[in-house]
C-alpha cells in the first residue's frame, strides 16, 4: 500500500494504520495524505482515477486519534475499492426518491445527508474494529456526544462523516446516539451500563420526535454485503423515516 503524507506532520499513524489494512485488505490505488490548516474539517476523503486523497486537519493529524482516524478513512477507500453498494449508491439519487413531493426544512435535509455518511460509516468500521481496538472509539464517541449534548441546541450543523456536531440540533444528536449505539451493538463493544447509553438516553429525551430505539437498530442490523437495490431501499427508508418525524 503507497502512501504519501505531503505537510509538515509525522508519518508515522497514516503508515501504522496502513501497515494494519495491509493485513487483511489491499488497496490497488495509491493514497496521498494532504494536511489542511482549517481545523473544523478533520477528514474527508476523495477519489481520482489514478489515486485516493486522505484530507485531514493538523489538529487531526497531530491528536491521539490520528491512527485511528486514518485507518477509518482507508476503510472508506476499500469499501470504495471494493464496489461495495453503501459507496456507489448515489446519496443525492436517494434523497430525492425518498423525499420527492415533500417539503423538508433545509436543516433536516442537511441532515438527512449526515444520516446517509453515518450508514457509509457502519461499513467501513466493519473493517476497523475488525483491525484494531475500540477503546479509542468509543470513548471518542461518548466524549463527542457528552460535548453536543453540552452545546444545544443551535440551528443548522454541517454535515459530517463522524459525530461532530459543533452547534449540536438535538434531534440529529439523538440520531447520532443511534448511531454510536448501533455499532458498538454491531460488535458487541460495551456492556449495557456503559456511559453511552446514559448519553443516548439524554439526547432521545431533548428529541422526542426521534425514535432512538428504531434508528439503532436500522444502523445495528445493516446486511452486511447488500445489493445496489437492497441499500438504496434501507437509504431510502431511514433518511424518510428522519425527515417525516414530529
């Protein structure tokens, strides 16, 4: 696996993390690490033709979760490899077929595509806690929901392939929850009395509208190698069954 970290920060967690892919996953396209100054975009991938492009924050690049970050977002790029449906499926073909004819606030939409980032998410950590240890990343998911729910509500949060939610809106703080929950249930990560839940049940009760329960388990029981048909449907139906919530 070639991977090329172009910025002033160390090499080393983008070359562990790929040296942990490389044991069970092959990537054909080489990456290129671009370290970005702007803090408030931690990661974000794109793909090329001839290559794979990991953009990360320094303050990313520089953290404890650097390694862990990093091998998150070469899952992404396997999954992509590998043609898997949750990274060819069109999100804006989605939304539209399950929100046509209906009128949808601009925040809730936003949203809705968070939603459809999260489901990308369950795959690649699929492969990522199939590699390395959780304890990073749940405690990074208790830390960020502790912090949203601190910081609500607020109007309109961008969306964002993990759980930050700066400026946190309580009802995609509950989905996020969800979220959190339906993986660690996925693999079986924490005991019932862990703090996560008592975090999830603080940001179901600020959201009413949202069915903590019901978005879990639509996150918990994702097939595990669906059909393009099969994810466009799930897609479907949970980004309606957000955006018609009351």
């Amino acid at each position: 696996m070639d991977v090329r970290v172009q910025g002033t920060v160390a090499p080393d967690p983008f070359l562990s993390a790929a040296t942990l892919l490389a044991t069970e996953y092959e990537l054909t396209q080489p990456v290129d690490v671009q370290v970005r100054e702007n803090p408030d975009e931690r990661t974000w991938v794109a793909h090329y033709e001839d290559r794979h492009v990991l953009n990360i924050s320094r303050q990313a690049a520089t953290s404890v979760m650097a390694r862990e970050l990093a091998l998150h977002e070469f899952a992404h790029m396997a999954r992509y490899e590998q043609h898997h449906a949750s990274h060819t499926q069109s999100t804006e073909e989605a939304l539209f077929l399950a929100l046509a004819g209906r009128s949808v606030e601009r925040r809730k939409l936003s949203h809705c595509y968070q939603i459809a980032n999260h489901m990308k998410d369950i795959y690649a950590d699929d492969i990522t806690l199939e590699l390395a240890p959780a304890t990073k990343l749940v405690d990074f998911f208790a830390a960020t929901l502790a912090a949203a729910l601190a910081d609500r509500p607020v109007a309109d949060s961008r969306p964002d392939s993990r759980l930050e939610t700066p400026g946190s809106d309580p009802e995609i703080t509950a989905v996020n929850a969800a979220f959190a929950l339906g993986l660690v249930e996925r693999h079986g990560l924490v005991d019932s009395g862990h703090r996560l839940y008592d975090l999830a049940n603080a940001a179901a009760a600020d959201a009413p509208a949202v069915d903590l329960a019901a978005f879990k388990n639509r996150f918990k029981s994702l097939g595990t190698d669906p059909s393009e048909s099969e994810y466009r449907k799930t897609l479907v139906d949970v980004t309606r069954a957000y955006a018609t919530a009351e």
